[in-house]
C-alpha cells in the first residue's frame, strides 16, 4: 500500500481489538486542522480514507486516541484520557501504519510495517 496512515488498537488487557475506540487525526503544521475522525472497527482499525492517502501532505501530525471515552462503558476507571502521538510525513508516498497496544495505565505506540 502506497501513501497514507493506518491504524491498528489492541487492549492487551482483555486481549482484544479495539472496536469503537475514537481516534482523531490532526495536521499540525501551520493551522492544525482536522483531517480524519472516527472509531475503529472489530478489527481495531480505522475505515477512513486516509488509509489510502486521502488528504496526506508532507507535515507533522497527531492522532489523538480517546482512551478514558474507551473505558467508560465499564468501571469508568482509566489512567489515561487522551493519548497523543505526533509524527512527521516527509515522503508522502510512504505509508504509515501506527500500531497501538494500551491498558487502562499504559500504552505503547510506534511507527510499524
């Protein structure tokens, strides 16, 4: 896959994809602006256009996932409300798939194949 940015969230603890997690992505270059909403799917990815490189410009960015919105439906108990990652685009043909491994109390993120 040429371009674009994909997304894979994984609760460790319970083992499973992270169906209805929000995710926002933001280019922050300049004026940030919003360039990607949604909630992954049960495959804990994101369907959005962006995965095929809709809307990539060289820039920074920031995906902003929702994780204490992703606990509420149980306890309410989490550590973490929003966990931020920001990341640089120089190739825009290059794809960038971000894998996310979380708990209610830590998480683990990084630029995978």
């Amino acid at each position: 896959m040429a371009g674009g940015i994909s997304i894979h969230a994984v609760d460790v603890a319970s083992g499973r994809p992270a169906q209805g997690l929000r995710v926002e992505i933001w280019r922050t270059e300049g004026a940030p602006t919003q360039i990607a909403e949604g909630r992954l799917g049960a495959n804990g990815q994101l369907d959005h256009p962006i995965v095929g490189g809709s809307g990539i410009e060289a820039g920074e960015y920031e995906v902003r996932f929702y994780l204490r919105e992703f606990f509420a439906g149980g306890d309410g108990a989490s550590f973490l409300t929003v966990a931020p990652f920001r990341f640089r685009i120089e190739q825009v043909d290059e794809h960038f798939h971000l894998p996310l491994k979380f708990t209610r109390w830590g998480y683990s993120l990084f630029r995978g194949a």
